[in-house]
C-alpha cells in the first residue's frame, strides 16, 4: 500500500531507540525525510549509522528551548514539517509509598512536557499552513492505574487528554493529533520495567516477564516494528478522517470499550 509519504518531511523525537528508531526507519523506507531527537549522543550516532539517510538533534525536551531550537533546526535543514512523532521520554516506575512531589513533576517533565514541549510550537506553525499530522506514541498505562506506575500513568493520562483536546481544536484548520497507547513492547525502556516489576515484587526478572506474558491474550510482547506500522498508517492519508483519538495496542489485555 503506498501511504503516500514519499517527499514528507518527519520529526520523530525519541528516535534513536526502540519504537522510535522503528517508526523512522519506516518512515525512511516510505521515502520521507526524517530527523530523529535524543538526549544521548552515542544513541543518536549508532540510530543514524542503522538508518543511513536524515539528521539527527541532540536534545533535552523537558527544556522548551531546547524543543523549539530544534524544530527550528529541522524545518530549516528539511523545510515544513508535515508529520510529528512524539516518542521522547518515560516516567521512571516507582511504588506509591516512594513517592514525592518531586518525583510526580519529574514524571510529568518526563513523559508529558518532553511531547507538549514539541507540539506547541509545531501543531501552530501546521494550523498556519494548513495542514499537518501529530502522532503521540503514548502508552497503556495512562487507562489502567499500576502502583508502581502512578506518577507516569498519570502523565500518559495527560497527553491522552491533550491529543483529544487538540485534535478537536485543530480539526478545523486541517491538522490531526492522534495517539497510540502500545502495551507491552519488547523494548528496553519494558525491560527497564520490569526490573522495578521484579523488585517490588520479590521476584526475578524472568519471573515477571513470565507472568506479564501471561496475562496478554496474544501471548507475546509487541515487536516496535508493529507499533511503528500503526503510526505510518495514521500518519498517512489513508488515516484522513481520523482525529482526536488514541489507538489502543495493549494485545488485548484490557477488554474495554472506548
């Protein structure tokens, strides 16, 4: 299927690894121009070596200067940007007895300012042209509360709220803001979960990979490559109706309707 993204001009923040690297070596394959965005250099050098094509920023987006320096950078290396994919950032996993004032703000700057950051400057210079398309790659924890998971399930919350917020409000001025929610992903930033799973539970890595296995209906973890595929397809004109709403991908172990 030709998604008609050849010649678009693409920001994936969060790039470098995992879902994000996957979403940009797609959108490479479709022929599109990408720019990736991390805070760490050695990730965006080995990210850029596995991709072979666009620029690559290095960048702390929970810094709105930061974020609006580099879509500057990216518009004026590779012009307007027709397509942004928000994937920067994770709230780290703490039991709710550990938690602080600091650390619920340390998860919204993680997670909910390293994508608002982004989209501010970006979902306005779309509107002012007319056109646009914003991906907030989310996650699952925002529609189900984990006790370890509270501060960043709380910042997933947020952005759910804010792409159906301006998805509405920019609907009018030809630009879309959709969201993905992926479940379990086979990715680093899981395994880094699953060591504070393993911790809170006096249990091995193994064990809680084992049993967070378990309870997905599908019986695996998601590949990046197939949240990746999600992302080009509302990224695309084949997605042209759809706005303000966020794609759940959890592998059907939450059976809900939404």
């Amino acid at each position: 299927m030709d998604l008609g993204l050849d010649g678009k001009t693409v920001l994936v923040t969060g790039g470098s690894k995992g879902i994000g690297l996957a979403c940009a070596r797609l959108f490479v394959s479709e022929g599109a121009r990408v720019a990736i965005t991390s805070r760490s250099q050695e990730n965006l050098d080995n990210a850029s070596a596995a991709l072979g094509a666009g620029i690559a920023i290095t960048a702390d987006l929970t810094d709105p200067d930061q974020a609006l320096r580099t879509v500057d950078a990216v518009e004026r290396e590779l012009g307007p940007l027709d397509v942004l994919v928000n994937c920067a950032g994770a709230a780290r996993r703490t039991p709710a007895d550990e938690l602080t004032p600091a650390l619920w703000k340390a998860a919204m700057d993680a997670k909910y300012f390293t994508y608002i950051n982004v989209i501010d400057p970006v979902v306005k210079r779309m509107a002012s042209r007319g056109a646009g398309v914003i991906v907030n790659v989310i996650g699952a924890g925002g529609k189900v509360a984990s006790p370890i998971h509270l501060a960043g399930g709380a910042a997933n919350a947020a952005l759910m709220l804010a792409t159906a917020g301006l998805g509405n409000a920019y609907a009018g001025r030809g630009v879309r803001v959709v969201g993905v929610n992926p479940g379990l992903t086979d990715t680093a930033r899981v395994a880094e979960g699953m060591l504070a799973d393993a911790r809170a539970a006096g249990i091995t890595e193994k064990e809680a990979r084992r049993r967070s296995i378990a309870r997905l209906p599908l019986g695996r973890m998601a590949e990046p490559e197939e949240v990746a595929n999600a992302v080009l397809f509302l990224a695309s004109s084949k997605a042209s109706y759809v706005t303000g709403v966020t794609l759940g991908m959890d592998g059907g172990q939450v059976p809900v309707v939404v």
